[in-house]
C-alpha cells in the first residue's frame, strides 16, 4: 500500500470514529452506520463534503434527518443528501 493510500485510509477511519463519537447517542447511530455503509466508496471530495457535514450541529442534521427543514448553502452537498436519504437500521 503507498503512502497516499495509507493517508486516505487513515482519513476514513478518523472519520469513521468522528462519526461515531458525536457527543448525543442518537447521532452516533446515525453518523456512525452512515459512515459505516459508504465511507469505504467515497472519493477525495465526498470525504471532504463528510468531514463539513461533521461541524454541523447536531440538532440541525436531526431536523434535516427527520425532514424538519432542509440544509443551504454549503451545507446542501451530495453527501448531505446521501446521509438524508440513508435509513438506519438497527
């Protein structure tokens, strides 16, 4: 394995634990089995769309999630509405 694809694999699992370590339990769920189900197909900037959807703030992606309003700006990417349509499954 060279050294840029360490790098990216080591980008994906600190995403993954990011994801996963959210601070509120619901929201590890969600972020953590999104993450889990797609991080490992993302490309270099859907990783980078990822890393911006985790400085959003949780009540806001559990409003965009259960469709209590909807993301704008830079915060309205392809993996915003990946992680939107993406259903949990326990």
């Amino acid at each position: 394995m060279g050294i840029e694809a360490a790098s990216i694999k080591d980008r994906r699992n600190k995403l993954i634990f990011r994801a996963w370590h959210r601070g509120t339990r619901e929201m590890d769920l969600l972020l953590g089995s999104f993450a889990d189900a797609y991080m490992a197909g993302f490309t270099e900037s859907q990783l980078d769309e990822f890393e911006h959807l985790l400085t959003c703030q949780d009540p806001d992606l559990y409003d965009w999630k259960c469709g209590r309003g909807a993301p704008e700006g830079e915060d309205d990417n392809a993996v915003m509405k990946l992680f939107i349509a993406h259903r949990f499954a326990a």
